[in-house]
C-alpha cells in the first residue's frame, strides 16, 4: 500500500535527506579529484629565459657553445665516446624554445626537466580552457641485448593523479591518426622516437652528421645528468 498521511511526509523526508548525503558524497569526491588534478608537485621549477644574456628568439649557449662542440669532437674523432648532459643545460635548451605550444585547444609552456636515477622527468604547464595543471611524465630510457632504444613511458600524471593507462591509450590512437593522416619519413628520428614513446616502438638509436653515423651504445640517467656513451656505426656493422 502506498504510504499515506504522516508515513509520506516522513518517506519523503528520508529520500531528501539521502539525496542531501549523496550530493555531499559526490561534492566532496569531485573536490578531492579536482584538488588532485589541480596539484603542483614540489619538484616543478620551470626556468625562466635569461633574457639579460640572450636575444629573443636565440637558442641555448649550452647547446651551441658546449653540447655541440663536445659531441662534434667526439664525432671526428671515429672512437668511442661519452656525452654528459647536465639536466640544467637541458632546461636552458627547452626553455629557449619557442613556446607556449597549442594543441587539440590545449596551451602548452613552462617546461621543466629533471634527471632522476634511471628516470628522465619532463614536466610542463597545461592550460585547458583557463584552467592550469601540471603534466609530469617519467621516461625509462634503455637499450636491450640486440641494441635497440626503448623509450619507455613510465607513468603520466595530471597533478597528483596518475592517468598512465588512459594516457597511453590515447597517445596510441594518437600515433595510429598521424601516421594515416600525414605522409610522414618513418627513418627520421623525430618518428622513430615518437613511435618508440607514443607506440612503444625500440629503435636503432643512430645518429648521422656530416656524413658520419654514430650509435648510441648506452644511457645512464643519474640524478642532475644524463651519461650517453657513442661508438662508430657503418652500414656494415660498428
């Protein structure tokens, strides 16, 4: 029988008070989720160019004056020879690129990178509509027993929240659109290495300057620097 008189007002009153406590639930989980997303990890130190030493639109002196003469000599020399790269030169590099970068309506700037033991770390500021989060994603660089780079994707988080395996569904489908959309050099770096983190592709990781082709032989990420070792490469072999 249908609640009737008094029973109604009471059965009427519990929905509203159950509804009341839902509402409360679901607003305080979207807080929580939103305060997670809105997170700044303690480590994202984005740096700012040095506009008192550079000209606007001039790249990084650690690139031309230190990176490459050291890996040029290296390259002349024919042996095998070892890179250090000091993560603050590499946040010199990117930092003097040209950004903030817009993709898919997101903007894209302040990008930071830091060297972990074993783990590259890049971080950056992403704007969604006037709303700011911060990206992190954490790579494993690594070379297996036949000599191909993995640029294995760790983890990917917005803030605090860790969205690794919806991240890499969609860098996934990304990849696959590309690839059908554009008449892209799969042998060209920039694809391979793109293949390797968005479609966990290995690659041969060799470099040609000049002529003369190198191979990077081993990475060794430790914290503040990054230790590439090179060896001569021909098409016969190393």
């Amino acid at each position: 029988m249908p609640a009737k008189g008094p029973d109604l007002i009471i059965s009427k009153k519990s929905r509203a008070k159950r509804l009341v406590r839902w509402l409360i639930i679901d607003f305080i989980v979207a807080a929580a989720v939103f305060g997670l997303l809105k997170y700044r990890p303690g480590r994202y130190n984005p740096l700012s160019p040095d506009f008192d030493n550079y000209e606007p639109g001039q790249v990084s002196l650690y690139l031309t004056h230190k990176l490459l003469p050291q890996f040029n000599e290296g390259l002349q020399r024919r042996k095998p020879f070892e890179l250090v790269v000091a993560q603050d030169g590499v946040n010199d590099i990117i930092s003097h690129a040209n950004w903030p970068i817009q993709s898919e309506g997101i903007l894209l700037y302040s990008p930071a990178a830091l060297f972990t033991d074993g783990l590259v770390v890049l971080m950056g500021t992403a704007d969604v509509k006037g709303v700011e989060f911060i990206i992190t994603i954490e790579i494993g660089p690594e070379i297996d027993e036949k000599g191909l780079l993995h640029l294995k994707v760790i983890k990917v988080k917005v803030g605090a929240m860790n969205i690794t395996p919806l991240a890499k569904v969609i860098a996934k489908k990304m990849y696959t659109e590309r690839l059908a959309a554009f008449d892209v050099d799969e042998k060209a770096i920039q694809t391979r290495i793109a293949a390797s983190l968005l479609n966990d592709e290995p690659f041969e990781p060799v470099l040609e300057v000049d002529g003369k082709k190198v191979k990077v032989e081993n990475i060794a990420v430790n914290q503040g620097q990054l230790n590439v070792r090179f060896v001569p490469y021909s098409k016969h072999g190393l």
